[in-house]
C-alpha cells in the first residue's frame, strides 16, 4: 500500500488531534493484576518460511530472493520488498490487564533485556498494547527453554501482574541489526528517498522510511539486502506525496458561505456547524464514550503518564475509526481520543493548548503558514501596498521558503482584505529549528482605509497583527 500525504511527514499514518500527545506505546509498560496465582506466560511459535516470519498468516511466504516462485515478482513495483504496513505485527494471544497509559513496575523490562540479551537466538520484545499491554518476547528457537527460564525469572517469578508471550520470530535482534548496518552501509550515501533506517522487532524486520523513491530506487535497495537473510528481512514505509495544485493559488472560500468546510484538532473535514456542536458526552451513547470515562476515572487514582483534567467533556468528531474530544476551557482546550483497534475501542492519546480557531482545509501538496503585519512598515489608511510576514508552519530545517510559498490570493470588500497563503512542505523528514518569515508586499486595489487585513484561511477570517511570527 502506498500512502499519500501532504508532504509534511514521512511515513504518514494514523494521525491523532493537533497536540495530542502520543500514548506511550513504546517497550515500557506496566502490568496488573489479572487474577492468577502467578506469572501468566505463554509460547507461541510463529510459522516460519524462508527469508520471513509468518505472522498469523498475513505475510505470504517469499523465498530468500523476495519472489514468489507462483505470482512472479513480489513486494512493491516488483521489488521483491513489501510494504511494512502489509506485514503483520505480531500480536499477542494473551490478553494483559494494562491501560494504555500504565507502566510496568520498574526493573521489569530491564529483567526481560538481562535475560534476553544473553542469547544470539533474542529477536527483542514488545508490549502489545491493543492487548492489554501483553509483553511479548521473540527467540528464534528454543521457546520452551525460555518459558520456563522466564517464568521462574525473578522478580517476575514473584509478580501476579505480569503478562506475556514467547514467540518464534525468525530473525534474531543480532542479525536484524547486522542487515540494517549493512543495508544502510550500502545505500545512506545514494539518492534512493530513504530517511531513516530501524528495526521493527513487532513485525521481525528493518525498516526503512522512504520518500518519494526515484525510478528504480526500490530494485537498488533490494540488490543493497545481504543474500543470507532474503528480502524477508525488510520493509519499506513508503510515502508518495501529493503533487502542489498548479496555477494561481485559490483555497479562499467563498466569503458568502456562512458554513464553509473547515477543520479543527485534526478532525477530519465537516461543516462548520456540525464542528462547532459539540455533545455532552452526557448525551452520547458510544463505546468510546466508556473509554474516555474510564480513563479519566482511573487517572484521578493514577495520574501515570499526566493528571487528565476533569469536566464537561464534549464529542467533537464521531469517526469510523477514531472519536474525538474537547474539554473547553475558555482560551486553553484539553484534547483526547479514543481509537478502534479491530473489535475494541482503545484510549489512544491526549492533549491541551491553546483555543483551536477552525481553518479551511487545503488542498493536498499544500501546508500551512502563519501571516502577520510587518511591525516595521505598519500598514495606514491611504497605503495601495501593505507589507506582511508568512512564516512556515511545519518543520522546514528553517530554511527559506523561496518558490515553495504559494499565494497571496487576495479577496477585497468593502469591510476587509483578506488573504491566503500556502507552502510546499518539505518532502520527508526535517528539523523543526523555527522557521524565518519571509516579507510578501501585496498591491491593492483602492487605498486600504479602515478596511481590516484577515488571513481567510481561517474562520470566522481571523484579524492580521503585528504579533512576532
């Protein structure tokens, strides 16, 4: 699967709210109890073929050269490499008692990676946080030995609130480190669209982020692949960004409209109305409605990872897939969501900030900026000119925005001026070291007046001021 977005980000996928903050998902949680006597373990073995790790069945089987010997060339454009979103995470069988916020108690994991890291066979470990925050540890044989050396494992011999799976991966942490050095070793210095290398240990492969790969690009990094481990070692996060609309900008709408489309706290695209009516999640009868109340609950006894502030919490968004939140406090918001993951609707991340002012929703290939007046050349009645400053909104390793800003598109009235600007973001990863203004003279069709200067990318069109960009 290829994915396409603005350009912004690489490997962009399952987008939360605008300032929310990311869920610790990562190899450090916590456990509870679960009601057993002692450690709950299990082992499973994963299927294994050659040069990949079967994950329940959703990888098919490729052999060490990345071809399937009945369909012909496999992975992406033929590449032999697949796509990491169409490799399976290994899940777990074992449903853990975790929130998604909880950690497990300290020293736990650091006994998991003692005793894991003592064997060649040590594939990493995982919480599977869609399953209660099950640990999950992979070798590539001997899963019995190592049940039994783990459950007798102290101090998780000695904790009743502990969770996890051994499972057979086939490709040890040694030798998935070995082929991402050896990987990047042979590629980091071409002109292949890779930003970044890493090591997957859910789906048992390196991971490589690409952008936007030249013709042929993929073949390169498949012929970069030590023969010994197969193309099975890999996978590709591949974005393709959207191509810029061509011509004049024209993202205004139409100043008439009292219900233009916009969007706020990364909700998705809806009237204007239908954003602004919040509910009550008093008055809303959904599953995610149950996660949000459970999670404020418990934080009031565990405030692990932050406090989350109590109140009139409100629906914003009820999505297929994801639902968000608001707490309004006036000119500071608090921000959740709770997302679907297969069956079960699962806490997935909060946040707070300042009042969000709903924008108009851009096209894609296009990103956002910031507008404010030149406090050195401050506009006056009689002008035909004013001077403001468009500063870049997302990370841009500060550069200067030259050709990539797009605009001014300029609506008059007989009340306001209103603008619009747009940038081409970056393609792939980049810093995020503050972004410098750049100075945009806009002609006017008659002496500006007492007319107001609005950026119409938002609405209601918000007043321009000599606010520091």
């Amino acid at each position: 699967m290829v994915h396409r977005t603005d350009g912004r980000v690489p490997n962009a996928r399952r987008t939360l709210a605008v300032g929310l903050l990311a869920v610790a998902l990562g190899a450090c949680g916590g456990g509870s109890p679960d009601g057993s006597s002692g450690l709950d373990v299990s082992v499973r073995a994963e299927a294994t073929t050659s040069g990949t790790a079967s994950t329940d069945g959703a990888t098919a089987a490729t052999s060490a050269d990345g071809l399937d010997a009945d369909a012909g060339p496999a992975g992406i454009d033929g590449s032999g490499i697949e796509d990491c979103e169409d490799v399976a995470e290994i899940g777990a069988t074992a449903q853990g008692t975790l929130r998604r916020t909880q950690n497990y108690p300290s020293g736990t994991i650091g006994a998991v990676l003692e005793y894991g890291t003592q064997f060649d066979s040590f594939g990493g470990y995982w919480l599977d946080r869609d399953n209660g925050g099950t640990i999950l540890v992979g070798f590539t044989e001997d899963t019995a030995m190592h049940e039994a050396a783990l459950a007798a494992l102290r101090p998780l011999g000695q904790r009743d609130d502990v969770v996890f799976e051994v499972v057979q991966v086939t490709f040890s942490e040694r030798e998935l480190i070995a082929a991402q050095e050896q990987i990047s070793s042979a590629t980091w210095d071409q002109e292949l669209g890779i930003y970044g290398y890493g090591i997957d240990a859910k789906r048992n492969r390196v991971n490589l982020d690409v952008v936007n790969p030249p013709p042929g690009a993929l073949a390169e990094m498949a012929a970069s692949v030590p023969p010994k481990f197969g193309l099975g070692v890999v996978c590709v996060e591949l974005t393709i960004t959207a191509p810029p609309p061509t011509g004049s900008l024209q993202v205004l709408p139409d100043l008439r409209d009292p219900d233009p489309v916009v969007t706020c706290w990364g909700a998705p695209p809806m009237p204007y109305s239908e954003l602004t009516a919040w509910q009550p999640i008093d008055e809303v009868d959904h599953p995610a409605v149950d996660v949000l109340r459970a999670e404020l609950e418990a934080r009031l006894v565990e405030p692990s990872p932050r406090p989350l502030a109590q109140g009139d919490w409100a629906v914003v968004h009820i999505g297929e897939d994801l639902v968000r939140f608001v707490l309004d406090g006036g000119e500071w918001e608090e921000s959740a969501a709770v997302e679907r993951r297969g069956d079960r609707w699962l806490w997935a991340g909060e946040g707070s900030g300042p009042r969000c002012e709903p924008a108009v929703v851009l096209p894609e290939g296009l990103g956002r900026v910031e507008v404010h007046l030149d406090p050195d050349n401050p506009p006056g009645p009689d002008d035909v000119e004013i001077t403001l400053l468009v500063t870049e909104q997302g990370c841009a390793n500060g550069r200067e925005m030259g050709d990539a800003l797009r605009g001014p598109e300029v609506v008059e009235t007989d009340d306001a001026v209103v603008v619009a600007f747009a940038v081409v973001p970056v393609a792939g990863g980049a810093n995020c070291p503050g972004n410098p203004p750049t100075s945009v003279t806009v002609a006017l069709s008659e002496p500006l007046g007492d007319r107001a200067i609005q950026d119409g990318l938002y609405f209601p069109p918000k007043t321009v001021t000599t606010e520091s960009p």
